[in-house]
C-alpha cells in the first residue's frame, strides 16, 4: 500500500531527497532506504496523526473564535378567533478572543390579523469580562492544540528517523552474518590445509587421526553452507522489506560520517534535549490550568430594552430602560446584580436586581484541590530535575562512545589494510604455485572478514549519529 494523501506524500518525498542527498555515494543505500520509508505503515499512521492534530487546531481556533448564534425562540400559530403568529428571535454575537465579548439581541414579536406587527421588550445587552478563568482556559486550549501538531510532527520526524534506523540495524546485522560466514569460510580452509597434511604423512584412512581430519572437513564445510543458506534468506527479507524482489548482493559502502561530522550532543544545548523540553512544557501549561482554576472571575454588562413592559409609562404602555450589572464567581461562589434605569416620564423608580449562588461541591473541593496542585507542581520539578541528570549522563555515555567508535574505525580499517596486503601476496604466490588454493582461501576469507567489520563500524557511526539526533528537537 502506497501513501494515498497529500500530506503523506509531501512527507515522503522530503524525507527520500533527504536520504538521497544523503547516500549518493551508494545509488544501492539510496534506493533501498528509499523503499524501506515508502512501505513503512507506522510512517503512514503519523503522517495521518499530524492531519488530525492539524484539522483539530482549526477546530479549537473555530471554537474560540468570533461566533454568530441565531435562534427563532418557540414559534406559536393561534388560528382560532384572531389569527396571530407569536415568536422571540435572538441573534448572539461573541468574540472570545476579545474578554469573551459578547452582543445579544432579543425582541419578542406577535403578528396579528387585527393589530398587525408589534414588539415589546426588544433588549440589546453587552457583556465582557473584566478578569476570569475563562479567558486562561481558552489560551490553554489554544496552546495544546498548537502543541499537539509540534508533538505530531516530531513524532513523523522522530518515525522517520527510527526507519532509517531500523533499516541500518537490519543491515548491519546481514554485515555480521557476511563476517560470520568468511570466519566459517576461514575455517572451512584451515581445516582443508589440516585434512591435506594428514594426507600428505601417510595416514591410512581407517586411522583415527586421518577420519578425525575428515570429519573436521566435513563439519567446517557443512556450518559454512548452512552459514551462506541463512545469509541467502535474510537477504530475501531484507529486500522484501525494502520493496524489492531480490538483491545480488549487500552494499559495499554505506554513508558513514565523516569524524569531522561525527555529532556530539555536547554540541547543543540542553534545552534542546527532547525529554527536558517535554518536562517544561508540561510545567508550563499545567501552571497556566492551575492559575485559570483559582482566578476570580468579573463580568460587566451593560444594555437597554425598547418597550420594557417592567416599567410603566403615563400611558399604561411599556417604556424603555438602560440597564448595567456586574457578576463575580469564585470557586462556587456567585454573587450578581445591576441597576435597571426606566427612561420615561412618570415612570417607576429604577430597579435593583440580585442574585447569590453557592455550588458546596466546588466550595469544599478547593481546598482539597489546592493540596493536589501543590504536589503536582512539585512532581513536575522532580521530573525537570530527573530530565537535567539523564541529560548530562547522556552526554557521557555518547562521549563514550563517539571515542570507541573513532577508535574502532581506525584500527578496523588498519587491519583491513594489513589483510588486503597479506592476500594479494597469497594470491600472487598462489598463481605461481607456491602454495596451494586452500591457502590462499584462507587469507581471502581473513580479508573479506576484515571488510565487513568495517562496514559493520561504519553502519554504527550511522546508527549513533541517529540516535543523537533522536535525542535532540529538530530546529
């Protein structure tokens, strides 16, 4: 199954030109790694996972976003008698990025055959908050959201990296079946040099010497086959897993760094250290939550009513009026009131409205909460802590092993050296009969052997330079 969105795609054909750019001195690396990646279904899955975070930040920016609410209230038909159709529309206009502003219309209307259009008590009411915890819930929301997409695209940056790591382990696991093989293969000849010299003294056949000979022969040539059958099949899988039908042979050169290019994780900054950035932001917003839960909470609202039927004019008739009010919550606390103002001559004196509220459940927790708050902060210091240690053991641990492994590529390729010389002197002697094939198989064998170690320090110097770069946050 192919990548079947644009998004995946995008994904994949950064992280193939990247891989391409980066093994071009292996056009064979290249293409495998390249398959490796496009049939990765986990790559696929996070490739997915970073569109859902992304369509769930429109969402909650949406939500927390300008609205309009409009509502035809309960729609009454009279047919009987004087026919009259009776409705209360509102339109609701809110801002909540703006102190959760909000502009509220209302007007109930009744339409008539005998009196036609007529509408009382039509109010326009604005509201906003002066200080409450919903302004910091909504920053919250906002942050995770944003956060969530940063974490799904380092988590497909993070999948793609351990593919290409997974894949270098697969390979640097047939380079240690290719050496194992040459060390059988070397075997296999010592112990042909061994059956030759027995032979050469005179043995006879039934002696115990010369069949002990014969059967370390046998036995050295069997392992070596079942060593090359082996080989031969995880060759197979490891094409199948990169796209292919089959493969000829192993790459010969794999894109090792330079020791120059080598990373160091001293070489960056511990804030950029995936595990202490992730403890720091978990401090930070769960700090902002904290402050939203215990914040008082003020709201102002202000409006007017055309033909307020509370009030009564000189007529008898519905007057208007101004109003203004104020609300304040705290932790089930509620406590509310305004001043209604009627605007006509003769009419009633202003009105005071009140109102308190109590939620005990919220009231008797918040104690309890506060404790619980306090020891999560302090867990949350504990884990940056444990974070800055595991950061600075890291540092020494890669040390480590950016020094061995500088000091294995040396010496491996140095003895390499020595047993490409030592076999092109056998295989000179050898042509002039000298000495015999099996010998000269055996320092064939020795150097080869020699090769793939190589290969196999180099394909290392990959995996840590991976596995450095899985430790630090991607700039």
């Amino acid at each position: 199954m192919r990548f079947n969105n644009d998004i995946s795609r995008r994904f994949l054909r950064a992280v193939l030109f990247f891989a391409a750019a980066t093994v071009r001195a292996e056009d064979g690396i290249a293409e495998l790694l390249a398959g490796r990646i496009e049939y990765d279904s986990e790559l696929k899955t996070r490739a997915i996972e970073l569109r859902q975070a992304e369509l769930s930040q429109s969402q909650t920016a949406l939500t927390n976003g300008f609205s309009v609410k409009l509502n035809t209230g309960t729609l009454f038909f009279r047919f009987a008698g004087e026919r009259s159709f009776e409705a209360e529309p509102s339109i609701s206009l809110e801002l909540p990025a703006a102190n959760n502003a909000a502009l509220t219309v209302s007007s109930p209307l009744l339409v008539s055959s005998g009196d036609g259009v007529t509408a009382s008590n039509t109010a326009f009411t604005l509201s906003v908050d002066i200080t409450g915890n919903d302004r910091k819930k909504r920053t919250v929301e906002l942050l995770q959201a944003g956060r969530a997409v940063t974490e799904a695209v380092r988590a497909l940056q993070n999948r793609a990296l351990e593919t290409e790591k997974e894949f270098y382990q697969a390979l640097r696991g047939l380079y240690e079946q290719e050496a194992a093989l040459h060390t059988k293969n070397e075997t296999r000849w010592t112990e042909e040099l061994e059956f030759a010299r027995v032979r050469a003294q005179g043995y006879d056949e039934g002696s115990a010497t010369f069949r002990t000979a014969r059967m370390e022969l046998a036995k050295a040539e069997r392992e070596a086959l079942e060593a090359e059958r082996l080989l031969r099949r995880n060759i197979a899988v490891f094409a199948r897993d990169c796209g292919r039908e089959t493969l000829a042979a192993l790459p010969q050169s794999v894109p090792a760094p330079s020791s120059g290019d080598l990373l160091s994780l001293a070489a960056f900054d511990r804030s950029r250290y995936t595990e202490l950035e992730s403890a720091e932001w978990r401090r930070y917003i769960n700090n902002l939550s904290r402050e939203a839960d215990g914040e008082l909470g003020v709201r102002v609202e202000g409006g007017g009513t055309l033909n307020n039927t509370a009030f009564q004019s000189g007529t008898g008739d519905g007057t208007h009026s101004l109003n203004a009010g104020v609300s304040l919550s705290w932790r089930g606390l509620t406590l509310s009131g305004g001043l209604e103002f009627p605007l006509g001559a003769g009419t009633d004196s202003p009105a005071i409205k009140l109102s308190v509220g109590m939620d005990s459940k919220s009231l008797l927790s918040a104690p309890l909460k506060r404790q619980q708050n306090a020891l999560a902060a302090q867990k949350e210091l504990i884990e940056i802590e444990n974070s800055g240690r595991t950061w600075d053991d890291l540092l020494a641990e890669t040390d480590r092993n950016r020094s061995d492994l500088l000091w294995q590529r040396d010496e491996r390729a140095e003895q390499f050296e020595l047993y490409s010389e030592l076999e092109a002197d056998m295989r000179g002697w050898f042509e002039r009969g000298i000495i015999p094939e099996s010998e000269y198989r055996r320092a064939e064998a020795n150097k080869e052997n020699a090769r793939y170690n190589c290969l196999i320090t180099d394909t290392d110097m990959i995996l840590y330079q991976i596995e450095v770069s899985l430790y630090i946050i991607a700039e």
